[in-house]
C-alpha cells in the first residue's frame, strides 16, 4: 500500500484514478461486470450505513465503506486465500484513520435485512 506522507505529488494519481474508472464506467455503464471491481466496502458498507441511520447513529458514506473493506478483506482472507499479511496490512492502516468506526459492534443478522 501506498503510504500518503510518501506520496509529493497526488495529481498523477488522482488523474490515473479518475481516468481508470471512468474508463471502466464506460464499458460497462449498465454495472453487469466489470464495473462492480469499483464496489469494493461498498456491499457491507450500504447495509453498515443504512443500519446505522435506524440506529439515529449515522455515519458518513465513506467510513460506513471503510468499515466495509475491512469486512470484505477479512472475508476476502477467509474464503479466498487473501494473505493474512494483506488483510493486516489493509485493517491497520483504515484502523489508523478509522478506528472509532471500525471497532463498532455488528452481526450479521443485525445487517443482513438491508
């Protein structure tokens, strides 16, 4: 992962960004593919930030995603052989910036309607 205070310059990696998911968005604007590699947090993360506006506890889109890539990361490590180094790696650095939203209490059942 890239590290942001080793980054100078994040022009060329924003406009690289933005031009990748666009370029993706493109093909496949109906979301039938090759888009849905641009979801990653964001299955959990919805049913994280719908759960938690019942709550009257409401978080911000991007933290519900953030708590999201770690789930699906964990996931990701239990079903599909991600390395346990990945998903430390993954769980570390979104804790860092994250912490009080991903160390929430959830289960499956309490997200699994939405």
């Amino acid at each position: 992962l890239l590290h942001p205070l080793q980054i100078k310059n994040w022009l060329p990696l924003i406009q690289h960004s933005v031009s990748v998911k666009q370029n993706i968005a493109q093909h496949d604007y109906k979301e039938t593919g090759l888009r849905k590699v641009l979801n990653f947090g964001h299955t959990i993360g919805h049913a994280i930030e719908s759960h938690s506006f019942i709550k009257k506890k409401p978080l911000l889109h991007g933290h519900a995603v953030a708590i999201g890539i770690v789930a699906e990361s964990y996931l990701s490590m239990i079903k599909c052989n991600l390395p346990p180094e990945d998903f430390a790696e993954i769980n570390a650095y979104l804790l860092q910036h994250y912490k009080k939203y991903c160390s929430m209490k959830l289960s499956y059942k309490s997200l699994s309607k939405y």
